[in-house]
C-alpha cells in the first residue's frame, strides 16, 4: 500500500507564493519511480500541473505555470514539492499529489500513467 500526504495548500493574495508538499510512504512505495502534481478547478477536469524524475534531475511543466511554478524532490524523505510564485486566480484549484508505480524513463502528463493519488490540498487565490 502507498500513501501520498498533501500539506501547504491555503489562501493568497494574487502575485504570492506558496510551497506543496507531498510525503510518500508505504512498505511497496519505490522511491525510483516518477511523481507528479495535478490539480482539478470547480467544474473543470483535472490538469497536469508538474513532474519530476527520481532524482530531481528531469522535470516537466504545463504551458499555464512553466516560469512561475518549480518541482523538486527530496529522494531520501520520499518527499515531492511544488513552489509556487506569482500565483494568479485561475491557479485556484485541489492540487493532488501522484506517483507511478512502474518506472519510466519519460515524464508523463497523461492522469492515467499514475497509480498513487493523495486526497488533495486547497489553494485559493484572492484578487
């Protein structure tokens, strides 16, 4: 069993910052394996946010928050963070943490390539 663990999510003004964490665990979580950040708006499906690779060295980002928004991880805390600047209204969202279960050699930002899923982390941004 694996367990994704959002935290940080919570209310900005435009033009501000926040930091998603999300925390991997379970006794069959492989650290080797690509994560991702997606996040659904009201009414809207859910969107591809973020990816990184194992080691942080790979990353990929949606057109919509490529410049303001950065991926990272942590691969001995089994640990995937999003920093997030310049944050606009359409940015508001439940932003949810992923993780593959197979490993890949290309970042993906197909829903459907990711096995792991956490219960999601309001950010709502106030003009």
């Amino acid at each position: 069993q694996v367990q994704l663990v959002e935290s940080g999510g919570g209310l900005v003004q435009v033009g501000g910052s926040l930091r998603l964490s999300c925390a991997a665990s379970g006794r069959t979580f492989n650290r080797n394996v690509n994560m991702g950040w997606f996040r659904q708006a009201p009414g809207k499906e859910r969107e591809f946010v973020a990816a990184v690779n194992w080691n942080g060295g790979s990353t990929r980002y949606a057109d919509s928050v490529a410049g303001r928004f950065t991926i990272s991880r942590d691969y001995a805390k089994s640990t995937v963070y999003l920093q997030m600047s310049t944050l606009k209204p359409e940015d508001t969202a439940v932003y949810y943490c992923a993780a593959e279960r197979t490993i890949f050699i290309r970042l993906s930002e197909n829903a459907a390539r990711y096995d792991y899923w956490g219960q999601g982390t309001q950010v709502t941004v106030s003009s």
